[in-house]
C-alpha cells in the first residue's frame, strides 16, 4: 500500500475506518447520563490493555472545544447532540478515537494519512477484539453486528478515503465519479460525511453496503476504486491544466500571494486560494513539496480550532485576522 500513498501522494489525504458496535442489555441510542457513565467505564476497562487513551465527557466542554474536536474528526455531530451522555476515548497520538453513546452505543474509528484504509482496519481490530472479548456485544448470525441505522448492519464497518479531485472537479466530471462510485457500491460526500460540502476539492470516498459483504472485500473495494479515481484525477489534470499551464501557473501564484500577505482572510475565501496553492504545487509551479502540511493547515485554520489556539473565543474578525498571520506564516515556512 505504500506504493498508492507515493503514486498519488496530495490527490489522497487521509483514511478512516469506523466500526459501530452496540451491547445486549442496553438501548441502541443512549440518553440518559447515569447509564451512560456505566457504559464508559466498562469500554474503558475493556481497552485498558490498547495503550493509553484519555476520557473526555461533553458535558464538559463548551460549545468552542467540542466543535474543535469536530473539525479534527475525533467527534462528531450526533455525539456533541447528545453531550450530556456522549463521551470519548482518544488514542494518546490521537489516530483511535473511541466514542460512547452516538447514534450507536459504540463508534470506534481510526486515521491514517495516505490510502491506508487496511492498515487503520488492522490498528482499530485490535480495540475491537478487546471490546467483543469483555463486552456482550450484540451480534445476530444472520444479520451481523446490530446497529441504529440499518446501513450499517453486518460488519458496521465503514472505510472512508479522503480526497483532493480538482481537475475532475472543474471538467465537471465529478458527477460522472458520483454515479460510477453508487454503481459500484459507494458513495461520494463533502469533508464531514453525509450531508456535508466538499471544501477545496475535497471528497469523501467510503463504501455504502455493510451487509452479505465481509470486512476484507469492502477494504479491497474502496481501495480498488480510490485508485481507479487518482488514476482518472492524474489523467485529468494532465490533460485539463496542461492545455492552460499559464492561466493554472498563475492562479496558483496569485493565491500563494494572496494566502502570504492578507491581513484579514475569512475560510471560505482561504479554501479557495489554498486549492489552487496546492495544485499548483503538485503540477511543480510552485516549489512546495510537502503537500501534506497543506492539509494539516485546512484543519488547524477552522473557526473552532483558531479560538482553541488562541485560548478564548474570537470574533469573525478577530478570526480573519489570527487566521491570516498563521497561514501567511506557515506557507512562507514551507517554501523556504
């Protein structure tokens, strides 16, 4: 797998396992704060021998912190709907994160940059073992693990990829890509899942059948398509911005300087630029080689996560304004 993550290293950013795991004796969706304490304690105990993992409760957190751990992807939004009963286990490295009393009594899901949806499945494996063998996990011989939503009956595992598509974007083939992936079993969506834009190009790849299928064959499914996408993407942005290389060049280096010297800059208007920063240097227009931190940079300039940085909540100008000097900073940082 390493040799995907080297062939189309910047068109993939990140892969996420999730499994949804519920347990006999308690309801599906749990509200109420008493049983849901109980219910922690026995997926804590359960992990125990996993490594280190640090237990966080929404109910004590503000509004600010638990959408900052939304845009880092350790959360989601049912969880942060359901704060008074929902909490979290988080990996010390922050890859695993463990949440108790989603929609599902468990959610376990793990990250890894790159198309590595095998090897996060591997790592999170090793967590749920742990949770089946201490815990009376509710399973059916015929349907599989039982979940809230039937979707994600069976395995209740779902392989997610996340991807940077601008060429097939901006042809208008994407669609194309969204019926193809439906044939084929999958689905295409914005950053955060369902319901959600995609930002900067940005998609979510992951498969939409969990039942009659096996853990093994979704992995190599997803895997096989997200391949086929870079392959169509690669082919794309030859052939798409090879015809215009100056007009491309020279978006890509009016955003660069309009990322490196803005004094206030909103998200919606950094996404853009920092698109076009990020093809132009994967098409070698601009001497940026670790696309990667480019990535990094998309999350840790969101709303929430800017006023963690800061220590206190922002104003949309204050914002602006903390946003512009870190992302003129670091993109300076990183052609240097």
């Amino acid at each position: 797998m390493e040799r995907s993550v080297e062939l189309f290293r910047g068109n993939i950013i990140m892969s996420r396992v999730r499994l949804a795991r519920n347990l006999n004796g308690y309801p599906f969706s749990v509200t109420d704060q008493t049983l849901s304490r109980e219910i922690v304690k026995k997926v804590n105990r359960a992990i125990v021998k996993c490594g280190t993992f640090n237990l966080y409760y929404m109910s004590n957190f503000s509004d600010v912190k638990l959408e900052a751990m939304k845009e880092k992807y350790l959360i989601s939004q049912n969880l942060i709907d359901n704060r008074s009963a929902g909490a979290v286990l988080i990996s010390a490295d922050k890859s695993v994160s463990v949440m108790v009393c989603e929609e599902d009594v468990i959610r376990e899901q793990c990250f890894m940059k790159g198309l590595r949806v095998a090897e996060a499945y591997k790592k999170l494996s090793v967590i749920d073992d742990e949770l089946i063998k201490n815990l009376d996990v509710a399973f059916d011989k015929k349907f599989g693990y039982l979940t809230a939503c039937p979707t994600n009956l069976g395995t209740g595992l779902r392989a997610s990829v996340m991807m940077f598509l601008p060429a097939l974007t901006e042809s208008g083939k994407i669609s194309d890509l969204v019926e193809e992936a439906q044939r084929l079993g999958l689905t295409v969506r914005g950053n955060y899942g369902e319901g959600s834009d995609a930002e900067g190009y940005n998609y979510q790849i992951s498969n939409e059948t969990t039942l009659g299928v096996s853990e093994e064959e979704i992995l190599f499914q997803v895997e096989k398509v997200v391949e086929r996408i870079c392959s169509a993407e690669r082919d794309e942005m030859e052939r798409l911005f090879g015809k215009r290389e100056l007009k491309t060049m020279d978006r890509a280096k009016k955003s660069f300087g309009i990322l490196t010297n803005a004094v206030l800059l909103n998200y919606e208007e950094f996404l853009r630029h920092l698109a076009q920063v990020k093809l132009g240097a994967m098409l070698g227009m601009i001497d940026i080689t670790d696309v990667e931190k480019l990535d990094d940079l998309i999350v840790s300039v969101r709303p929430a996560s800017l006023c963690e940085q800061y220590g206190k909540v922002l104003s949309q100008t204050d914002r602006d304004l903390f946003r512009a000097e870190l992302v003129g900073k670091q993109l300076l940082k990183l052609k240097e």
